[in-house]
C-alpha cells in the first residue's frame, strides 16, 4: 500500500500524485462529520468544503456509490486503515434508501423494512450502532379481490388465507433452497426451478380462481408490473430466506430502523470518515497498464487508486465505460436489468373513512396494486402504495384516487408524495428481481470481482437480493477482496 507517484502511457496527463497534508485530511474529515451528522440531503456543503485536493492523491480505493453496499464497503475498509474515496452522482448519500419528510413525518421513499431474526447483515449493523426497531401498527380492515369484485377480509383471515397459499406456491423450497444463503447450493434442484416464472408456477398449480386473484397482484407487483418476467426462485428464495414460513415473511414488512434508514446509513458513514464527492457521477472507469485505476467523473476529473468497488444499481452499470470492458456475466446483467423497470412508491396523506386499510388488486386490474396503512396525520393518515405501471401518473390526486377505488377501498386523498425509481437516472429501477434463468446462468460469477474492481450491489447477494441485507452483505463481500488485494 505505497502512495508512490503513478505515470503511465495511458495517463500521461494525470495529475501527481501526492498524499494530503495531515490538517487537510482532518479539514476533511471534521467536514464529514458534521454533514453527516445533519440530514444527508444537506451534506451536498461536503463536496463543496472538500473540493480541490484528492484528485493528487492515489487512494487505496475509490468506491462508486453511496448507498448501503458503498458505505458498508468504505467502512470496512477505514476500519483497517485505508484510504477510501467515494463518489455519489446524488445530492445526498442513501440510494435507493431515503429518509425524507412528508405531511409532518419522516417517510421512506425506497427501502424501509427490515428483520433482524432473519436478516443477519442489518441485525449486526443495528447492533453495532446500538440502532433500535420500530413496530408498524396492523391495518385494521383488509380488501382483497375475490372473483366478483374486491371484498373485505378481516386481515387475520385475509393475510392467513394468502399464507396457505403461498405455502403450496414454494412446496418444495426447503429442499431447493435448503442453505438459502448459498442458493446454488441445490443446483441439481435449483436449474430446473429456475426456469420458471412465477406465472408458470400459477399456472402448474391449477389454483382456484379465489386462490389466484388472491396472490396474483402480489407475484404481479413483486416482478415488476407481470407475474410472467419475475422468476420463481427469486419469491421462493425471500420465502427460504423469511424461514420457509408465513410468520417470516409476514415480519420482512413490520420493523422499521428507529430513525429511519438514514440513521443507519449515517451512522456508519460516520465511523466510515471516507472522502465524500457528493454531486459527482462517474462516467468512466479504466485500469492503467501500471495496474492501477482512474476513475472519471462526468465533469471530466480524474482520480486514482488501487482498487475499485462498483456500488451503483446493476441496471445502470452500462451507463458507465469500461476499460477494460465488463465481464460477461456483469455486462449480461445490465444489458437485461436485475431491478424491476418500472417500480414506483407514492405516500398518499388522506382522510380515511375506512379506516387504516390494507388493500390489494389482481394482476392487470388497478395500477396501484398494493396500499398500506402508515401512521395518523393531521388530516387524516398515511398510506403507501405501490404501482409498477408506467402509465399511472403517481403525482395526479385523481387518477390515484381512482386506483384506490378499483382495489374496494377509498381515500379523501389531501396530498401525495412519490418518486419513480424507474426513470431515476442513477437507479435505473426499484428494487431487485430475477428473471427466469437469472440465478442460475449469471450467479456466481455476477458477484465475483474482476481484478482489484469489485462488485457491490444489493441487486447481487448471495441472500437478501432486493433488501438493505443483500446491499450490506454485497458491500463486505467487496470490501474484503478489495483488502486483501490493495
Ligand atoms: C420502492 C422500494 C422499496 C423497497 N423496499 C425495501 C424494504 O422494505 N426493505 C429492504 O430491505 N429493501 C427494500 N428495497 C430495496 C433496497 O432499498 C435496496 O436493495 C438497497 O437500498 C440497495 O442498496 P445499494 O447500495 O445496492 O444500491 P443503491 O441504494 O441504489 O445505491 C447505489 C448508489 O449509486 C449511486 N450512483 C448511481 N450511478 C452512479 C454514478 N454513475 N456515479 C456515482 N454514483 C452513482 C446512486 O445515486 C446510489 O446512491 C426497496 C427498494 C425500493 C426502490
């Protein structure tokens, strides 16, 4: 780990490199620690008061996005002593996490459960920072849609008849998914499996038409907008991963970090003390003939270092150069995506005269598929929906209203929030899931790093693929190649 001066053929106008002065470093880091300690939407200030000194220095590694797996990632590896930059295209660090506000209250706009009794990798996070769970209240009423239009359930008879069924739909996961961390683990079971959507299942199991319309907006929503494009094993491993069982997968959607995922995120950007470029996608990331890396951002600057760990969403990898290119099984992920395409949340504040009601709908019905109850406002109370139709405008009072009335429920909607993490530039889509084929013909080689260029990304974890687990998981897994390497 020597931060001897680097001149190549191939970046002959590099800059020199030379290490920071010692007061400079701590400039830095008092800078980071103060922005971090305020709301991550301010920490923009961080790029600014920092700005004119790393690209003279080669780092250990220069990490690109500052989501989950990217600040896992440069936390581990500070904590061993090396010199760690990261490079986030957003105004505020977090990713497909964010913490905002909205009718008075924190909200979530991406990821925002979690379980630590099955989630080893946020549960020894949480621990670490002494981070705390919050409980949701259970919703109150329940409308489901039954073959002569959506009826209401009470939620223990609606959520326990959806349990039985997804019990039949991953007959057979305890044995195809036995070692749910390591899911090739049964490839002699798991290759047949794989080649099935989740339509595909339905269809084998000859479900009664109560049955199907019961799951069918859920394997619909979760895929990405058709049950035909999201693969089996990627439900049936959430299900192995929630311990095989309704109570499992029932918990993936009750904790939520104390503080908001922006505390966890912070607090371990905080022990992380990395050098933060905030505003500053990368266009470009080459390997010199000395082995080393530069990294370029889209106002042309370059950095250097000895590793790199890519943190950015799978399907906007191709969005960023390559030299040299990817490999195959990288460029084949992002040429066909991981995360769904088109995934969209909205927070609706409303007058409820339902009450705190769960709705859902059948595939193809409703372009909100899923609502759920959040807490009481002024006017009323929170809800959050999900809709993965591209034609919905989320942001339009009465065409979301006119949503929630096709699921049975209705709502005096007062205002909305929501954000399309599809046509967000640096997500390229919401959260993760595989297509047929997927697991079995990218993994594990989509996880595997190519030189010092490691791959970080909650799209690619050997467990929690699509959850702030996966992302963490993903951000070690990287961070470990990368020091042992450097
Ligand atoms: C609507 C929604 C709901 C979800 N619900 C849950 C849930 O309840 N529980 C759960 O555990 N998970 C949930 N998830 C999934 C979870 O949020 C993600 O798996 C996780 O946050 C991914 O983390 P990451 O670090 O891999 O990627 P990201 O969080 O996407 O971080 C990648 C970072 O890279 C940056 N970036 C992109 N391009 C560039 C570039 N060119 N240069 C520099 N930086 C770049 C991005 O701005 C971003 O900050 C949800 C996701 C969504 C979208």
């Amino acid at each position: 780990m020597n931060s001897e001066k680097i001149r190549t053929a191939a970046d002959a106008t590099e800059p020199q490199v030379r290490r920071p002065s010692r007061r400079s470093i701590l400039r830095a880091g008092a800078a980071i620690t103060a922005a971090s300690a305020l709301s991550v939407a301010a920490s923009g200030a961080l790029a600014h008061a920092a700005d004119g000194m790393e690209e003279t220095v080669t780092y250990d590694a220069i990490i690109v996005g500052a989501g989950y797996a990217g600040i896992t990632a440069a936390r581990d590896l500070a904590r061993q002593g090396l010199r760690v930059m990261l490079l986030e295209a957003r105004g505020r660090v977090g990713g497909r996490t964010w913490t905002d506000t909205f009718a008075g209250h924190a909200v979530e706009m991406g990821g925002t459960w979690v379980d630590p009794a099955t989630q080893p990798h946020v549960g020894a996070e949480l621990n670490r920072y002494g981070i705390g769970l919050v409980e949701d209240a259970a919703p109150e009423r329940t409308f489901l849609p039954t073959p002569s239009g959506p009826q209401e359930f009470s939620p223990a008879q609606g959520f326990g008849q959806l349990g039985l069924t997804y019990e039949r739909i991953f007959e057979g996961s305890t044995q195809y998914f036995e070692r749910p961390f390591e899911p090739l683990y049964r490839s002699d079971l798991i290759t047949a499996k794989d080649k099935l959507s989740l339509r595909d299942r339905l269809n084998q199991m000859a479900l009664t038409p109560e049955e199907e319309l019961l799951v069918n907006g859920q394997t619909a929503v979760y895929s990405g907008g058709s049950s035909s494009t999201g693969a089996l094993t990627m439900l049936a491993h959430w299900w192995a991963l929630s311990g095989h069982n309704n109570t499992g997968w029932n918990n993936t959607m009750r904790y939520r970090i104390a503080g908001g995922t922006a505390a966890l995120v912070n607090a371990m950007l905080s022990e992380a003390q990395p050098t933060l470029r905030l505003n500053t996608p990368v266009s470009q990331i080459s390997q010199g003939s000395s082995g080393y890396y530069y990294v370029t951002t889209r106002t042309g600057r370059t950095y250097h270092s000895r590793g790199v760990i890519l943190a950015v969403p799978v399907n906007v990898w191709k969005n960023i150069k390559f030299s040299p290119s990817l490999p195959a099984a990288q460029t084949t992920a992002t040429t066909q995506g991981i995360a769904v395409k088109t995934g969209t949340k909205l927070w609706i504040n409303a007058r409820s005269p339902q009450g705190r009601f769960y709705a859902q709908g059948k595939e193809g019905g409703s372009p909100i598929t899923m609502v759920i109850p959040d807490k009481p406002t002024a006017e009323g109370n929170l809800f959050i929906a999900f809709s993965t139709d591209p034609n919905l405008d989320p942001n339009n009072v009465t065409q979301v209203r006119s949503a929630i009335q096709q699921l049975g429920a209705d709502l005096d909607i007062v205002s909305i929030k929501a954000h399309r993490w599809g046509s967000d530039e640096f997500a390229g889509g919401g959260w993760a899931f595989r297509k047929p084929g997927q697991l079995t013909s990218l993994y594990p080689a989509v996880t595997q790093p190519s030189g010092r260029l490691a791959f970080a990304s909650g799209d690619i974890a050997n467990g929690w693929s699509g959850y702030i687990d996966g992302a963490i998981e993903s951000g070690k897994r990287a961070a470990q190649h990368i020091a042992a390497n450097v």
